[in-house]
C-alpha cells in the first residue's frame, strides 16, 4: 500500500458496475486530485473499488477475467466499497477505512437491515400494474422523474427497440410508485418487478440509474440527456399539437432545426392544420390546466347538452378524475341512458361555435367493437378532438385555448368507455394485458369479450374488475 502522505492509487472493478459508471467515477477521481485511478490493473494499485461484491469475487474477477497474475490476497491491498469513494468525493478528503468500508467475506452482507424498505420479507408486490394501488402522490418521485426523461428520450430517438426501451422505464416507475416507502438502498430494490427480476426487457438499466441516484443524488445519464440539444429541441416540438416524433426528429436532423422560431421561420417545415394551429397557440396549449377551469367548463358543457336533450350525463375524465390539480387538456364523456340518440354531438358543437379555436369531428362506429385490434387503445366511437376558448377562473372574461377531447358513447358501453378514458394510459395498457395474459379475453373501450367474441355486459367499473378477478383499483389509484 502507498505510503501514508502519499495519493491512494484506486482500481474499478467493472463487475457489479457497469461501463459508464466507471467511466463517471474515474473522471470523479481526476477532478477532484484526491485519489489516482488505473485504467488497467498494475502493482501500485493500493484500493480495489468494487460493488456488490465479496473480497474473494472481487480477487477472483482480478485472477481469472483480468488475468492479472501477481496479485495475492495481502492486507497491504485495500478491497473498499463504492460508498468509501463517494465519501470521499463528497467530504473532499480522504475518509479513514471502516470495516463498513470494506468488502465483506463471502457470508458477509451488503446492506444493514435497517436501511431496509420495511415491507414483508417476502415481497408480494405483484407484476402487473393494475393489481396495484398507485396513488398520486408517491414517495420515490426522485427516481420516477429520472426514469420518465429516459422513458422519453427512448421515444424521441425512435430507433428499432424505442418502444420495447420506453415501456422498460415505465414500468420500472410504475413499480416505484406503489411502494409504501422512499427506496434508500439496494436491497430495498430485491424482487421488485420490472426493476430487479422479470417480464422487462431492461430491469438491470432500471436498477442501475436508481443506484446512481442512491449513490451521488442522480444519474449521469440523466443528466447528460436533460442537457442535449436533441432532447431538448425534441421537448419544445412535440409540444406543438399535431407533432409527433417522427416529424420532430426531421426537423431536428434533416431540417438542423432548433427552436420554436426556427420552426416559423423555416422554409423547409410545412405545417398541417393542426400544426398551424398548435402553433400559433403554443404557449396557452403547454401552459397547465388548472382543475378549476376544467370543471367550469364541464358545467357549461353540461348545461348546453341538457338544452339539447334531458338528462343527458357529462363526466370529466383522464387525469382530473384521478386527482390531479392540473393537466393539458381535458376529456369529455357525453352519454344518455336512451341509446342511439342522434346528432347530440353535431348540435353541441353548434351551441359551442363561438368558443370552437379549432375542430375535428369524427364519425363513431360501435356496432362491431370486438373487431378491433386486441390490444388497441383505438376506439370508435364518435368524438370531436378541438381546441375551444375556456374561460379564466380570474373572472374578467379572459380565456386560453386549451384542448378538448369530447366522446359520445352509448350507454350500454359506458362503463367500460368510463374506465378507458380515465387512464392512466399505462394503466388501461396493463389492465388489458391483464385480461389477454391471465383471463384469455379482450378489454376494449367498447366492451370485455371472451376469445371466441362473446360479450360479457358490466353497467359499472366495479363489475368489469369483478369480471376479470380483480381488486377494484379507484381512479385516484391509477396513476401509474
């Protein structure tokens, strides 16, 4: 080992870490001048950092992997946790060796039991998102907010495994938020699904951006993505209604757009109706929703319809039904207790002309609803997908253009329209991967259907849930 006075010479050992931790722990190492750093193994190494590792993995990964040949297991070399180098990091000198630091026998533990997520020994949080209670609030929201910008950034960059990446994040944070109590250390990640085992295609990479969190209060990679000019540019336009990925990574690598006023300015972009108009009214169109405005404009929603026909029902769904204070559009759902009512639709728009921004009626078709592609989150009925003037709560007469989604649905179908409006998406997608896994049936908007097409009614959610064996999960519940 080096002399007392002089730099400890450390030594990563890859296995148990990965590729670009080490590569962010060695340039912690060159920045901060407290310790020097081997790339490669050699004889005046006097730390060996490892993870997740006893002394003898740690020696034998050396011996056998490296094929470092004169190395024997001496007290003179130091097998330290990554905790003793982050200690050091963040105090700015080197922390005096605890047997806390060091790399335990191959019987010792890893994580003091009282760091532990106190939840039952044997865990019992199940796979599927929908068998579980996720409320709004949550306490892991450091981790889940990391997890969602990788989650994100895997969509933006639309590459052959971007959706397979994206649903891998999302349902690592899913699992996060059911969890009773904030994760403080690895062993509280054990046997959490999408995270720690299974049926994800990237548990570990969820588990590793967490670790780097737990270990240095977030994650390089994070952080290097929220700094990029790609995700960034990405962000501000699919921010314009009516722009999706694909069209905003051609602009940012085909046209070397940028900014908004690159977007306005370019000769190259030519824009839709629905771009003209998320455009020109971007900054009401990403500004927060608040709840109060949402539900004036139910009411006034409410009342026209009742104009048009008696006891029609309005129900507000998506994420206000599940409780939250704000949002960046709103959804409607119209029905009446009398099926095939006619033309409800056509003369609530006409009653709404004057606050109509913009508008896109679509025709409903719901006599064959099984038809649909199992799995879909498609449905048919009749809808209108606009932008409409809603009134401030400041009560002057001001108003933001705001999106509005308003769906006609047949009574008979309510129900399961009421349960697939109300989100949230990852939850509607899992309730139905649910029903095809577990139950061999098809959960659509429109209805819940065996394999060979027979229609199984239900005039609540409750009954749906109950139908497919399921705990009822209230709304508030379903944000996952």
């Amino acid at each position: 080992m080096s002399g007392k006075n002089e730099v400890p010479v450390v030594y990563f050992v890859e296995r148990g870490l990965y590729k670009a931790r080490v590569n962010h722990l060695m340039k912690l190492a060159e920045k901060s001048k407290l310790v020097d750093y081997r790339k490669d193994f050699s004889s005046d190494v006097s730390h060996v950092i490892a993870q997740d590792l006893s002394r003898q993995q740690a020696l034998e990964y050396l011996r056998k992997v490296k094929k470092v040949k004169q190395i024997t297991d001496e007290e003179s070399l130091q097998f330290v946790t990554v905790d003793w180098f982050v200690s050091c990091m963040k105090e700015k000198r080197i922390v005096t060796l605890t047997e806390g630091h060091r790399l335990k026998s191959d019987s010792g533990e890893s994580c003091p039991p009282t760091k532990r997520l106190k939840v039952k020994e044997e865990r019992t949080i199940p796979m599927y998102a929908c068998q579980r209670s996720t409320p709004l609030k949550h306490a892991n929201k450091l981790f889940t907010d990391a997890l969602e910008v990788l989650e994100e950034h895997a969509m933006f960059r639309g590459d052959a495994s971007a959706e397979s990446r994206s649903l891998a994040f999302h349902r690592g944070s899913a699992t996060l938020k059911c969890l009773p109590a904030r994760i403080s250390c690895e062993e509280d990640l054990r046997n959490l699904p999408h995270i720690d085992v299974g049926n994800s295609s990237k548990p570990g990479h969820c588990k590793r951006v967490i670790l780097d969190i737990l270990s240095y209060g977030q994650s390089s990679e994070v952080e290097e993505i929220l700094r990029s000019d790609f995700y960034n540019s990405m962000k501000v336009f699919t921010g314009i209604f009516g722009v999706g990925p694909q069209t905003a990574r051609k602009w940012f690598h085909d046209f070397k757009l940028r900014t908004l006023r690159d977007v306005k300015n370019s000769s190259s972009v030519h824009l839709n109706k629905d771009q003209r108009f998320g455009l020109e009214y971007y900054d009401d169109l990403n500004r927060p929703l608040p709840v109060g405005e949402a539900r004036n404009f139910e009411t006034l929603i409410r009342q026209y319809a009742e104009e048009i026909q008696p006891d029609i029902e309005i129900t507000l769904v998506g994420g206000f039904r599940r409780g939250k204070p704000m949002g960046h559009d709103m959804d409607l759902l119209i029905t009446h207790k009398e099926d095939g009512k006619e033309k409800i639709l056509h003369k609530l728009l006409h009653k709404l002309q004057d606050r109509i921004i913009y508008s896109d009626k679509k025709a409903g078709s719901v006599n064959q609803p099984y038809s649909a592609r199992p799995g879909s989150t498609m449905d048919h009925f009749e809808k209108c997908y606009g932008i409409f003037k809603i009134d401030t709560v400041k009560g002057d007469g001001s108003w933001t253009a705001r999106r509005v989604d308003l769906i006609v649905v047949p009574y008979s179908q309510f129900a399961f329209a009421l349960l697939g409006w109300s989100g949230s998406r990852h939850f509607e997608r899992e309730i139905r991967r649910y029903a095809k896994s577990e139950k061999q049936m098809v959960l659509t908007s429109h209805g819940l259907y065996s394999s060979d097409g027979t229609s199984h009614p239900a005039s609540s959610e409750e009954e749906i849930f109950d139908l497919l064996g399921l705990k009822y999960q209230k709304p508030c519940d379903r944000n996952c």
